[in-house]
C-alpha cells in the first residue's frame, strides 16, 4: 500500500511539475522568426555616446585618417599605412563597426569603392593619411538631444560661427536622426559639422 500512495505522490507531483512548465511557455510572448523583438530603451546618455562615436568614425573618412603605425606598403601608386586601433584590424571589422552606427547608404558612401581609403593588406586594415583639418571660424558647439517617439531620437548641435577676429557673430544648427532600423539604433543622416 505504501508503494502505491508512493506511486501517487510521484506522479501528481510530476503532473503539477509539467503543469507549471506549460503555463509558464504559454505566459512567454512568441515571436515568429521573422519578427522583430523590441529594442531595448535608450537612455539619452547612450545615445550621446553614439552620437560622439559616429564623429569619431565619420572623421576618419572627412577630416583624419584612423590610427596608424609607421609600417608602410605602396599598392596601385598610393602609400597605406597599417592602422593601428584596438578592435578594428580587418576592413570587415571597419565595415562592421560602421553598420553598428550609420544606416546603410552612409557607409555605402564612406566606403566609396572608387577610392580605397582603407583596404587590407596582408590580412591588416591599412590607411591613406589624409588631414583637412576642421573650419576654424566655427567656435564650440552644443548637443541636445530629443526623443522624438520609441524608435527616433534627434540629436541637435549647435555650432558658434566666429568672425576674422575669432568673435561669435552667430550659430547653426544641424539635426541629426538616431533611428531604429532593422532592430538597430543608427544615424540616418550624418556629416561633419566643422
């Protein structure tokens, strides 16, 4: 008799073990592998950070080149140096890292294939050093940023514009979207300000 109360007891505690499991599946949101989840919040502080990492990375391609180091190869008549950055070391790291910031057409544009600014080199991401410099009649700037709805945040900045005598005579102001597509943030319009 005590096997069979024993007997029991197992199996409705097996039945309320399974019965958790299933409600708990059911409570789960299913997503169908083609759906999107939704993104995590941002936080207007992330997405200042983004915002200064996207004009670290689009001024390697408008203003200065990517760290280098003094290792130098010449091919198709122009001189590359070896880039030296801690995580970017492949040009499918570089294109990696720019997806993670610009919306698709922006790197398109950054990575122009008609000139190859950056290219591999024996396994190594390399550089052509090229330096504008940045206008120097626009002062310091401002950034603001806005959230606009769930999937859109506008990141505002304001540029002092000085005269011949470095004096502020007026501002401009440049709008630029931090959206979410494909399940990414990315900036969807970008330049340099300077």
């Amino acid at each position: 008799m005590k096997k069979g109360l024993l007997l029991i007891a197992v199996l409705v505690f097996s039945l309320a073990i399974l019965g958790c499991n299933a409600k708990i599946q059911e409570e789960e949101p299913v997503v169908a592998p083609n759906e999107e989840k939704p993104a995590a919040e941002l936080s207007i502080d992330e997405v200042q950070e983004a915002y200064y990492k996207a004009v670290e990375a689009y001024g390697w391609f408008d203003m200065t080149t990517m760290p280098v180091d003094s290792t130098m190869k010449e091919i198709d008549g122009m001189i590359y140096n070896r880039v030296d950055h801690s995580s970017i070391k492949t040009y499918a790291d570089l294109e990696e890292y720019l997806h993670s910031l610009f919306a698709s057409d922006i790197v398109d544009r950054l990575l122009d294939p008609s000139f190859k600014r950056y290219r591999d080199i024996d396994g190594e991401l390399y550089g052509i050093l090229a330096d504008r410099g940045s206008d120097i009649f626009k002062g310091d700037e401002t950034l603001e940023i806005e959230k606009e709805n769930d999937t859109k945040f506008v990141c505002i900045v304001e540029v002092e514009l000085l005269d011949e005598d470095f004096k502020v005579t007026d501002y401009e102001a440049h709008e630029f979207a931090y959206e979410l597509v494909d399940g990414q943030w990315v900036f969807t319009n970008f330049y340099m300000v300077r």
